[in-house]
C-alpha cells in the first residue's frame, strides 16, 4: 500500500521491542462486541491502484458541466473569477499545503506573515482597523458577527435584512438557535425596500445587512449606520463579492462596525461551493471580541521582528466553554489563495478588475434591456442584478437554457421556494470572464425561450 | 534572509496581473463609487512569486518532517487527491448550476456519505460542517433539536471529562447547556462509577472522546453508553482520535449518537497551515430526523441535492453557506479510495503500532502517564524533568534543533507538562526511530543538568523564541504606512 | 506588464544614475541601418492577458485528441505509461524548476544529490559500471555513443543494426555525417534476420543494436557481444522502452559496452515526443571518454558528504574544440521525474509494472492472433510487437481506425516510406494503461476494417 | 539536516506505487527474463515525497532569488507556461498520432516559428535542436552542408573569436572545421581589420555571439557581416544573447545567416537545475534549404509535418528523435503571446537597463573592463581585488552567503579574473540595488583585508566548499552496496 511505510519485517521487530503478539493485540481495551474484523464492513471495496482511482473520479468529474466550459452568468454568492495561475502553484507547495496551524511561530513564520498580510489586506479593502486570519466562509462569519455584536452591546437582538444572502441567514438562524438571543429576520427584499432604520431600537445588538444586497442593488448605507449608532447598536454588513470593494466605498467608509466578506472569490476556483473563506473585519476596540486567529507583530530574543498567534485568550482552547468562538480550524490556505492573488492585483489591479467586472455587467444590462418580457430589478449594481420573467417559472427558463448550454444564472426560488412572488425572479451575473459573445448567446437563448 | 511585508515592497502603479481596459459605459453605481485610493501595494508575478516561495521557506511542514503532534494526526497528503480536486468537472462547478449539470459531483458527496457510515455504521451524515469543531456543533444541535422535538426542557446539562478537547465545552455551551466536569480514574478512563452518578435526567449529553486524549481507548465505553441512553440522554463521540480505530470498531457498536469526522485528520487532506477542514457528522437514527441541511439523495433518476424541509425531515437548520466543503469531500474520496476499508484497517494498525513503538522506546527514560498500550498516541508527563530545571516546553522547542516539530504539549490538562506524541502511519520506522533517538539524547542532556541548552533553544530556526506576552499586550494586527507617508483612508 | 516589475519611476531614476537621456541611448552601439522601431514587427501581437492566453492555448490544445481520451495503442519510441501524481507535484517544486545547473556546488546540493541518484539507479536497471546525468534524448544518446566508441578504439566505422529506431539512426547519421566518421546503416530489419556477426571486422568502432528492436523483437545479444569483444569493437545497446529492464536480461548482463536508453517513457508525460531524457551508461574504464554532465561524491571543507559535477575537464567550456562532445544543457528536469517515478516504483514496482507490461503485450497479442488477416511478427517481445496486415496499407488502416476512434498503432510507412514491402507492417502497443475493453475495441475496429 | 540516498532508506519490499497484479499468461519472451534482483531501493509515497522535498531545500533558485549569472539570461519562469504545457491536449499526445489528431499541436510549432522568424526576420527556422550547442550544431551543419552544395570543399576553417563560448569551437570541431581564433580589440570588440585580414576563401564561417561575452555590441556588425559575405562565408550568430536585442533588431538586418535561440533563456523556460531547454535556429534564406527534418508546413486544409525529404529540400538530416522539445515550445509560445512584441521590447530595454544601472552602481568600486554603455550583462575584472588575497572565486563565494548566487566568473577568459553579471528584466530595481549593495559591501570588506572572510566562504549553505579534486581524481560516480551486501547482479 502506497501511502504506507512499515514493512512486514518492520511490523514485526517493533511488535518485539513493544512485547506484544500481534498489533490486534495492541487494541485488547476494545470490548469484544465492538470489534469488527477484516470482513466486517460489507460494501467497502479494497484497495485500488492510482491509476484506478483516477479513471473513476475522472469519469465522475467528466459527468459534470465545467462552469467555464459555457457561457455562464451565475452568481449568487459564489463568483467566477480568473486566477493567476501563480496562485495555486504558491499554494501547492508543501511547506504551505502540509502544514500545521502555526502555534510554533519559531518554524511558521511563513504561515503567519502571509495571515498578517491578509488581515492587513482585508482591513484595507473594506475601510476597517483590523480583520482576523479568517473564518470558514461568510455565512458562518455573519453568524459569529451577530453574536460578536451581542458580546459587545450585551443585547440579545439581532435584526437580519431580507437582502441578505438567504443561506447566511439560514446559517445565522441555525447558529444562534439554541442561545439565548433572538434572531428577526425580515422577509426576503428584492427591491430593497425594507424599512430597518424604524426598526432599530434601544434592544438591537445589530441590524445585518449586505451590499451589494442578494439581489444586486448598491446602497449607501451611511444614513442606517449612524441610525444604529444612535441606538446603541452595532451595523454587520455583509460582503459576498469582494470584487465590488475596489469600485465600490467600502462598508467602513459607511460607519459598519464589523464587515464580514467571502473571500472564495478571490483566488479560489469555485469548487461547487467550498471551501471559502470568511473575511472579517472591525474596530480596534472590538478587536478582544472577535472570533477567529490573530497574527500579531512581535519580536524573537534577538529582538529581529516576527509573528505570532495572538490574544488566544479569547480561544476556546484555553477559555473552553467561555470562548468566543468554538471555532477550532480556519481556512489557512484559501486565505493564502486570497492573499497571492490580491498581491499579484494590487492597487492598480484590483481598482481595474472591479471596474472590468461592473463595465461587463452594464453591458449585459444593456443587452438584458432589450429582451422583450425581461425587466431588471436594480438600479444600482456592481456585477450582478436580479431579473424579473413575469409569468415565467424562472426555474423552467433556467433549465430551458441548459439544454442550449447556456448556464443562466440561478432562479430566486432555489432559495425561497414558498414565496410564489419571487418565482419569476432570476439573478444573473458577469464577470471578466464573461466575454461579448458570451452576453449575446444568452440574450438569444433567453430571446428564444421567453418569446 | 530577512523578507519584508508585501506593504514594505513595490509600488501601486505595478500590477502582477495583466487585464483589459474595460469599457467606458455609463457606470450604475447610484453615486457609491470609491473614492481615494486602498492603499494595497503593488508587485509584479516575479516579485510575488518570489516573496510567497521564500515566506514558505519559513516553515515546517509534513512534507519536509515529523509531526508528532498528538490529537491532530499529521499524515502524509497524498498529490492524488490535490490533482482529483482540480479536474475541471470539479473545481469549476458553480454551487448553484442545475442539477442535471452537477450530477458526478453529487455522486461524489454521495460516495463520500456511503463511506463514512459504512465505516461507522451510522444513520445518517451531515457532510456540511467546516471542521472539527463545526462538526460539534452540529452533533451538539441535533441533539438539542432532538430534545426539543420530545420536549424534554429540563435536560440542560452536558458531562464533559477533565481531559476533553477545549472546542467540546465551546460548543456545549454555543448550544445554550451548562457543562459538568467527569473526572477521570488513574487509568486514564472515565471514572464509571462518578461517570454513572453524574448521570440524571437533567442530563442532555454526554460528549466524550474516544480513544481519548490521554491515547487511551475507554474500555468500559459499554457500559458508559448504555448508561446514557438507559439515562434518557445522548452519546456524542468526539471523532478527533477517529484514525486510531478506522477500520476495526464502528461508532455505532460504541452506542454512539454522533460524531464528527476530521477529514483533515483521519482522511488524509492537508491541514493547510490551519485550514480548510471538513467536518462530516454522523448521526445515530435518533438523531437522523434533526440532520442540517443540504441533504444528498439518490433515486432511481440520479442524485438530487435537498436544500428545503421534505417530508418529515426535522432539520434544525443549515451549517454553511452553499453545500459544504466540496473540494475537501473530492480529496477524502480519493483517499478512501485509494486506501479501500484494508488500507484504513491496515493505517490504523499501522498508527497504533507506531505509538506503541514509541512508548516502549520511550518509556524507561521518560516517564509514561498510564500502563498498558496506548492507541494511536502516547502520553507522557514531565516527571522526567524535575529538578532539571528544564520544563516541557523547553524540551520541545529543543527538539525544533533537532529537525522535528515539537509534539503536543500541556495537554490534555489531567496530566502534569503532558507531551502526547502521535506518530500516524505514514511515519517509517526510521522516521520513529531517529525520533525516538532525538528525544533520548535530549533527556539525557537534560538530565545531565545542561538547561541552558533548553532555555535557549531554537536556535537554527527563522526566528528564535518569540515574545507573546509584547503580541498580547500591545497588539499589532496590521501594518500601517510610517506615519509620515500615512496612505489616505 | 506582469512580468516586468521596472515601474516608470524606476527606469527615470536608474536612467539619471546612468547618465543616459532614455533606454534607446543605451543601445547606441547599434547601428541605424539594425535598429527596428517598435513598429517594425508587422504580423507579431502586442501583449495579451493571462485570460486570453490561456483561452487561446486552450482552444489550440482542444483541436488534438488526447491519446488518453480514446484507447491508445502507439509506441514506436514513445510510451504511455501512468505517471503518479507525487511526481509532478515534485519536479513543479521552484527549487527544481527554476534552478539553474549545478556550478555553484554549495547550493546546488538538491540537484547534485538527485542526479547521483539517477545515475546509479541508470547503471544498476542497464547493468553497467557507471552512467551520465543524461542527454537530450535516446536518439542523440546513440549518435554520442558511437562517436564515443570512435574514441576509444581509435577507429572509424560504425555499424547501426535495421533493427535500430528510425529516428535514432537518422540522428546517429547526421550527427556523424561531417566527422571523419564512416557510418554503415543497414537496412530495416523487421524480421530480426541480419548477419551483424558477419559483418564485423577489425575496423569497426562498435555496432549498435536495439533491444527490444524496433520492430518488437527481443533478442539475446551475448553472442554478438562476444563477436564484437573478438574483434576490438563495441557493442552500443539502444533501450527505447526502459520499462522492459524491469523483466528482461539488461544489456550489461549480455555484454554490452555501452547503453542508451529513452527515459521519457518514466516519469514524463508523452508531451508529443519530448522532452525526452536520454540514459546513458557504460563501463568504469570509459568514464573519461563518456559525453554529458556527471555528478561525483566529494567531501566539503568540513569533511562531510557531498556532490559535485566532475570531470568537466571533458567538457567543452573547458577543452573546447577538442571537447567529447558539444552539448551543454542536458534534461535535468526530466531526469529528475524519472529519478522519482523509479523511486516510487522501487524494486517490487519496477519490476511489477514490467511484468504487467509485458502480460498485457501478451493478452493484446493473443487477441490480435484471432483477427483474420493479420499477422503478428515478433515471436518475442516486451510490450510492443509488428503486426503485418497482408495486401492493406497499413497508413489506411490506422486513419480508418483513428476515425472509430481508436488510436490504432504507427504504421511503418512513417518511418520508411520508400520501402514499399513495408507498407503492410504496424506497431502496436500495450501498457499497463491499457484495459480488455481497449483490446477489445481495437480487435473488433481491426476485424471490421479488414474485413 | 543530512538527507541520505535513496539506496540507504527504505527496503525492497516497499513500494509507492499500487499496481495490479499482472495475469499469469505464458511470457513471449523468449528466455531473456531478467534473473536476480536489480538492487533497487523500495520507498513509500511518503518518504519520496519527504526525500526530494529535502533535497529541494538544499537549492538555489529563480523563485528563490536573484541570479546574476552572465550569459545564462535566468529570468522568471511564468507559472502560465507550466500550466499550459500541461493541458491534456498538449502533454497528452503521442508523436506519432495520425496528423488529423494533432492539428492544435503543429499549429502550436507553427506559431512559435511565425513569432521566431518574425522577431528576426530570418526565412526559415528548424525547431528540433534541443540546446543552444545543439542549436549551434545544426545551423554550422547547415552551413556546412550549404558548402557542399556549392562543392565548396577548400573551405574548412572557421573563426571564433577569442571572448567565444566554448560550445562554439567544440561545435565547429563536429562539423569537420577548423577552428582560428580572431582577436578582440581595447574596445572589447572584435578587431576588424585583424577579422578581414583572416577572411580568405579557406574560410567557412564566423562564428560571432553579438552582443557578445563581454557585454557589448558588435557596434562593426554590419561591416563584419559584409566582409563575411564577400568573402564567401557564411555568418552564424550565437544566440545566447538575444535576450538583449529582442524586439529591437532583427538577426536578419545584422547579415546572420544562421542563428540558434535558447527558448530557456530568452523565452523565459524553466532551466529545471540543467535543462530541457530548446535552441530552435532560424536561418537564411541560404541556409534554409539545408534545414533538418522534420518541417511544419501550413497549407489550406491545415498543418502538416514533414519528416521526410519533399520538393527541392535538400536538409542535411535530422537532430533529434520524434519532433524537438514540444513541451519547451508550448511554454515559449505562452511566454512569447503574454509579452506581445510590445513586451519583449520592453523586457531588452529592462534588461539593458538593469545591466547598465548595476555598472553605474558599481563602477566606482569594481574595475569594469570596457567602457561605454554595455548591453544586459556588465563585465568586471579582478584588478579592483589585487593585493587584497581574494580572488574572483572567493568573491563569487562570499556572495552565496549574502543570500546571491554568484554572477558568472573567469568568462569570458579575454578579461583577467572575470565576474560578468546579468541582471534581467524580472528584477525589480529593490533586488538590484540590494545586490549591488552586497557587492560593494564586499568589495569594501575585501579592500579592508579580510581575506579570511572570503576564503571561508560560503559558511551558512547546506555545505561548504567542496573539493573537487578529489572528486575528478577518484570518481565516485554511483552509490554502491557496502561491501558485506554487496548486491547480486
């Protein structure tokens, strides 16, 4: 077995030097009727060759449609990008791929300067004063903001936008279920009308909002983020595509007190979903509520500049059950992936790829406009709108479209399949891959499925 | 060679990726466009090629060393696995492509789940969880849901054991229990007879690890579980130590209700400096009803992704955004696969008999915390060192020196300056060896009364011993611009 | 532009410190009448994205059918075999990749100590004394070898077996063609039917032979070796599929002087025939006449192991036109892959992975013994075998079975064009990346185009 | 850490590859089986990967640092390359696939040849050469074999100018030339009237490298290669340097009618710690007849390769087995269509440039050995060391442990003591300047005394200087059994 090392001979010296008869000897402290033999676990196959393996993963790859291999509009909270192939070279190499969460800074300082650099990347990108190493994704960074945010107001309400991406929601809900604060959340809001300012009250700990919201409209969110502050309360504002931070006055900039990003976007392919990784970002003076893993700056005994894992007072491993967070693993190298490609862009590229993205999206709106039973929802968007197809089953158009190898966008009742009045609803999204040619096969595919 | 931040290097106007010049239509911002520049730095690829290969050059990893690093299982990550992760059909699939697009991927998830309960011989799986703890949580919260759905309100108390992993009281708690303490016997177990009297119907769980964090397996785990559902309570396993058993006992004939599988540990994919993991939760079918979704379901037609309530499905809601950790899923595939249930049986053979090696190596000139074979990790205390004036974190920086990753230190807490080796089964018996070898020449070193030597140590690494208490007390979570030049916000 | 990190600042900084007006000042020394503006490259695009390139190549690399993709029945010098995934990722490694050759002994020790290790494992698998640290490629390997063997007996003659690659003649005869060197090449021999016994003399240099011969046929060569010993000359052994040392004699054993070998076919992807790794191996007593780099064991001032280049004094920055030979670069990079794939193979694998070559040769030919109108030539073989297909042009039948989508094996008329009595003659192949069904497509796609 | 051979690790009963057990049909062959073990070492997948990832560790490299290396052009190797030349379309293809098959590949080689006679101007261009000196090789057998066409048998010599890389005699010697060396001038050219002095109709060639070894232009190229001519020779340029010239002259408009091109060199190829590079030549349309097989011929319905003789060819025969360095040439490809022409004008200029900027720096400090601006490379020699007990060796040495690989030094052997640097276009200006800090650091160091300092060197690298004589004196040049086990063969 390739992945093995000990030999027969091996097995037995050791065996000798241990004085034991045979290694099932060594697990005699299982009870018997919990043992299971070699022929115990019917339907499990042996072993197989590399070679094998390969055939039968690339035979269950094949059967799925590569996002990229047509034209493709989907976005919803996960957003196709092109990624430097530099990237996934960085991050392959071993001593970045196979290793161990840095609690020994002397032989990881590689890990903890590229989550500094991150953190500080983060921070700037979305206007905050600092950003932890990382979160699994957005939903569950949502999740841990409004408790974040209950930590520091010492209130137990939480106000959740309809524009806010449903499966944070889900996520946040199911988190925050069985503690004792209180979760509103507002029925879904296409056309970003809700009114959360008249909500906010001397109770709320925060109102969560996202911008772009889910179904694409921009908003300044100044006006709500002074009426939360007026109020005691905290303004989490959600990121899903952390593209639109180099086009668009980041949340910061707007009074947010915590920001919370997906980060899969920059760096990482799709992945059908995951892994992500959760950007997240606040004020200094929240800094010891914060969730997650902090490098912080410090010096060796030669006094040379170094990093460490910081302020793991708040982690669960020393605090148990008072932490902050039960939160144990992070997503180290999708924050790397992050990190490598936010570098290669820069100031100059990241500002011109969200500029590339929004250009890319105006011409696909343009084009949208003058398909006839279509009507797009947004005024204000960065690379994504949601589309409305009156007396249409969205759903059924997007299938329609995947028959002519065209992947549409996706349908709004794939998230909210009891809400009749969203199922003419679609959202559909361009990219700098998305090219001209891409735009026009869909505008004719739609053309034709909607005539 | 000392490498500065990325902020310290380059200049806005480089760009290490090329784009087009995009359109100049009309913008649809409303009026929020950016104004001022972020302040992010510039460098071209050679430049960040060069920045990112040598930061890596700062670090230990499995591909260069030995981790003896107890409870995390650091084995060997096979490339297989990172090349099947990036065949196109899988990594450029969209979460939210139809169905009829997507069906090898469900496939996938759904080869993953029949693995995971075959080897546990379980209900159910939850595959979404992000990790360890996340997986937990999720145990923690059917649980609960469970609980609620029988109305069973006065059942708030989970019994946790001195020696239990941190995140198990985290998560106890995120579920809104208070937790008591088990305490543990002198043979490393859980104290039966306390363990049984703890048991009252206030009692909503009992979370325990096993082969425990002492490298123990709880022999009387039997008994144990009977007693907690005989008590009207749930058996969560923490699956951290899963790879010491894979193959050769199934949670389900421990009584087990739940328990979360590290795929970062036991199946082999990269722990990645700190991540990604994934933390599938299986379920006993108690619990099944109350499994978060998004669910896997094969029928006739293919394989369908359930992300709403159907039928009498209770969920008690969703873990993460879109379906979970899918390219952790495609790597834990190939490796079971490649493996087949022999190969785990074998690993985890393999595993235990190199701990054991290692404990019977060790165990005249350190001193052992408990008799008798250990699993997959051995565990010892610091009696060795007393009077040496050299403590066990010392002793483990001074195997850094010695070209090793220090082993777990300080925990578990039930044991005084613990050092929990875990040698997994990827480790040759050179590697153990010459480990074994670096370990008894450093004790009798530190015997010898050298514990300068100790206090001193790392000396031949990037950075010697860092200053925590300065990180903590003054935190430096950023770089900032020297305040002359400060960059405008 | 990505690669280029000079910003404009720099260059007018740097330019100011050189006292030059602009960068085309520096090229003052060029004459007018050789400068080319930039505008003088009619027909060559400027700069293209990471994006467009990618698609371009893409859509390039989608117009060839990958052998992979359909069953795959091609040898003839170049063999599918299944390369494991550790291999790639290794040799991707920047430390490997991005090195330079090892002058700089001192950091150098990664590459010297790999390229120790390909040379004994070249010399034990072709059971010589010693080998290099490789040439470009078997065929300029056999054209070394014979001008090698010109140096060490002091003679001019050299006679290159029917049996012998195509290719590696040819390249053996234009490599010698302007030397005082007399190159006999005798005729194709398909059959194995030569007398090259006869035809040795007291004036040849060496014969050079192929085993496997091209044409499929595995031979004992000790009596010609014997001959060759008789009469002062060399036996030069050519292994274009270094696979069958895992199961057959090697050339050492049998009494050869020197041995090439093809390495491509171990550790390298096909990548449409190179590049390629030549092996290289010979007896201790012509180390000093052998071509090509060799790494050497010393000791450093400290008294501890190491490597070195050495006996460069053969080489031609050193000797110049009185050199061994001119090359320079040789295939560090895919000695290295080969060097890996024979350490994962190890003895058991290596000698496995041979045998299950040759029994899967045996299953194809067992079944191809059963299609009407065929005849398969070899009566020994490893992994390859010529088949005749009696009154059929065989360069017909493999664009028939290309069209069923099998690709079917090379006919010899690519090799031999003018020989019109081998029009009917074909290679076929196997593997251990071919399967039954793979037979079973090729036999019945056979059975019905020669039906 | 000390890395052990392969041969002393492992055993041979292991093995990291899974393979099947093969049939047990009756063997074809013919009583050849090999008997006895081979004496290969058995590792598994994890101690493979851990060996050579050590081993790694002990390199220098691109992605690691900065190269100074004269004429050997080490600039950044894109990622993008590497991934292209691995697309399935491309690694994937057997060299003898019916050409239907491989339309995408030979539109590739044909490509690439549009870039390469564009770029020079040249008529033809043999892709097959798989070096520079093979590069060399083919375009003086093209020559030579143009000669024989015109039965110009009295010409057998060839001239090399003295600053030459030594492939260029070596390689003359091959093709059955004479080899007579031309002397330079102060300037660091070579001396025109001394060259049309020896150019007399026994002459064959001129073998020139322009810019040449030292750094400079052949600022008389045109004159030169107009004496050539008239003198009924032919001109071939070594290519080395194109590195600095790309995108600004054409080889044609210099009079060349030969030139190799190391696509490792000037088309950013990885030089992989030895190769495979690739030395496509282009030549005249004089010389194109006599071009080698195969050729890639565009016609209506597609791409074709010709691999025998066609028409009027009369090529002097064939380099290489199958088709040249494919996988070398998608990667220049990538390289050559992400810089554009506008790039590869822009990268001689940085080149240029750094090269000149480094002088300027250094001028001062070191003895530079010519005058004038020079092109990508600057040519010092050791006079600024004498007196001081270091010689150029210990220099060079003393840079590695300032974290540099030493610039290129005794070359060319014109220049007493010779350190040639190339700084290409993929520094940025912080890596030069750093590098011509550490130089004059040195410099000032040497010039203070401190021989001993520099005899030491280098001291912080896996090993210190190495004795090569021993090494060529007792050439230890395989691992062999220790004697007792000496294995069977």
């Amino acid at each position: 077995m390739r992945y093995l090392p000990l030999t027969d001979d091996d097995r037995r010296a050791m065996l000798a030097r241990i004085g034991a008869a045979s290694v099932d000897d060594l697990f005699r402290d299982v009870p018997p009727a919990a043992w299971t033999g070699p022929d115990g676990f019917d339907g499990l196959p042996p072993h197989a060759t590399e070679m094998a393996v390969e055939r039968q993963l690339s035979a269950l790859a094949a059967r799925n449609v590569a996002a990229g291999s047509v034209p493709s509009f989907l976005g919803a909270g996960a957003y196709r990008h092109h990624i430097p192939a530099a990237v996934d070279h960085l991050i392959q190499r071993g001593e970045f791929l196979t290793a161990y969460t840095p609690y020994q800074p002397e032989v990881s300082q590689g890990t903890l300067q590229y989550l500094f650099e991150f953190q500080t990347q983060v921070a700037l990108i979305t206007g905050m004063e600092v950003a932890n190493a990382s979160m699994y994704d957005a939903a569950t960074g949502v999740a841990e903001a409004a408790a974040m945010a209950c930590r520091i107001t010492r209130r137990k309400h939480v106000l959740l936008s309809g524009g806010v991406h449903p499966h944070y929601r889900a996520v946040t809900e199911s988190f925050l279920r069985y503690t004792d604060i209180e979760t509103e959340c507002l029925a879904p809001d296409p056309l970003g009308v809700e009114d959360l300012m008249g909500r906010v009250t001397a109770q709320t700990a925060c109102v969560v909002v996202q911008n772009p919201d889910f179904y694409g409209n921009l908003a300044d969110l100044s006006a709500l983020a002074a009426e939360c502050h007026a109020e005691g309360a905290l303004l989490v504002v959600a990121v899903a595509e952390p593209v639109s931070l180099g086009l668009v006055t980041p949340p910061g900039a707007m009074g947010a007190d915590i920001v919370v990003g997906e980060g899969h976007a920059i760096g990482s392919p799709l992945n059908f979903g995951g892994p992500g990784v959760g950007l997240f970002a606040t004020r200094k003076k929240y800094v010891r509520h914060m969730p997650g893993r902090l490098a912080g700056e410090t010096v060796d005994e030669e006094g040379r500049r170094g990093w460490v894992l910081t302020l793991s007072t708040r982690e669960q491993h020393i605090r148990r059950e008072k932490a902050t967070s039960n939160i144990c693993t992070n997503s180290g190298l999708i924050a790397l992936a992050w990190t490598i490609h936010m570098t290669l862009l820069g100031e100059a590229g990241f500002t011109r790829l969200a500029r590339l993205n929004h250009m890319k999206a105006v011409e696909m709106v343009e084009a949208l406009e003058r398909v006839p039973g279509l009507k797009v929802v947004p005024r204000h968007f960065f690379n994504e709108v949601m589309v409305r197809l009156p007396g249409q089953n969205a759903a059924g158009v997007v299938d329609a479209l995947a028959e002519r190898g065209v992947l549409a966008g996706v349908p709004l009742s794939r998230f909210y399949p009891t809400y009749p009045e969203l199922a003419d609803g679609l959202l559909l999204c361009a990219t700098e891959t998305t090219d001209t040619a891409d735009i026009e096969a869909l505008v004719s595919a739609l053309t034709e499925v909607l005539r | 060679i000392e490498e500065p931040l990325i902020f310290e290097q380059g200049s806005p106007d480089k760009c290490g990726v090329d784009l087009p010049e995009p359109d100049d239509r009309p913008d649809r911002l409303g009026g929020v466009a950016r104004s001022g520049p972020i302040g992010l730095p510039g460098l071209s690829e050679p430049e960040v090629v060069r920045h990112y290969t040598r930061l890596s050059q700062k670090n230990y990893a499995i591909d260069a060393g030995f981790y003896p690093l107890g409870s995390c299982t650091m084995k060997h990550n096979p490339r297989l696995n990172e090349r099947m992760a990036r065949l196109p059909g899988f990594a450029d699939l969209h979460p939210f492509q139809p169905e009829s697009t997507v069906q090898g991927a469900l496939a996938a998830m759904g080869h993953l789940s029949d693995w995971l309960l075959g080897l546990t011989g379980m209900e159910a799986v939850a595959l979404s969880p992000g990790a360890g703890a996340h997986g937990e949580l999720c145990g923690m919260q059917a649980i609960r849901a469970a609980l609620d759905a029988r109305g069973a309100d006065e059942r708030r108390v989970v019994l946790v054991p001195d020696s239990a992993h941190g995140t198990n009281p985290a998560t106890a708690a995120l579920c809104g229990f208070q937790v008591r303490g088990i305490p543990g016997n002198d043979r490393g177990r859980v104290d039966v007879d306390a363990f049984k009297a703890a048991l009252d119907d206030r009692v909503a769980a009992v979370m325990l690890t096993n082969p425990n964090t002492c490298g123990l397996f709880e022999s009387d785990i039997l008994e144990l579980s009977t007693a907690v559902h005989e008590a009207g309570a749930y058996f969560y396993l923490d699956g951290a130590n899963f790879n010491a058993i894979v193959g050769r006992v199934r949670i389900a004939d421990l009584g087990a209700d739940a328990m979360h599988i590290n795929l970062h540990k036991t199946f082999s994919t990269p722990h990645g400096g700190g991540g990604p993991g994934a933390g599938p939760t299986v379920l006993s079918g108690a619990l099944a009803p109350f499994a978060p979704l998004p669910h896997i379901v094969a029928d006739g037609a293919g394989y369908r992704l359930v992300e709403h309530v159907e039928g009498d499905m209770q969920p008690f809601g969703r873990m993460k955004g879109f379906h979970g950790q899918f390219g952790v899923f495609v790597r834990a595939l190939s490796y079971m696969m490649s493996m087949g249930v022999d190969g785990l049986r074998q690993a985890s053979g393999d595993a235990v008999l190199n701990a054991n090696y290692v404990m019977a190596r060790l165990r005249e000139t350190l001193t052992p915390s408990f008799e008798g074979p250990c699993m997959h990790e051995a565990l010892f205390d610091d009696r060795f060192l007393k009077g040496t004036g050299v403590s066990t974190l010392d002793f483990a920086k001074a195997m850094i020196d010695e070209g090793f990753h220090p082993m777990t230190m300080y925990f578990p807490l039930v044991v005084h300056g613990a050092m929990l080796m875990e040698p997994t089964e990827t480790e040759s018996k050179e590697s153990v060896d010459a480990f074994c070898d670096a370990v008894l020449a450093l004790a009798d070193k530190a015997k010898a009364g050298d514990a300068a030597f100790f206090t001193g140590a790392p000396r031949h690494t990037p950075r010697r011993r860092l200053d925590e208490t300065k990180a903590a007390r003054n935190p430096v979570l950023r770089w900032e611009p020297p305040a002359p030049a400060q960059a405008a916000e």
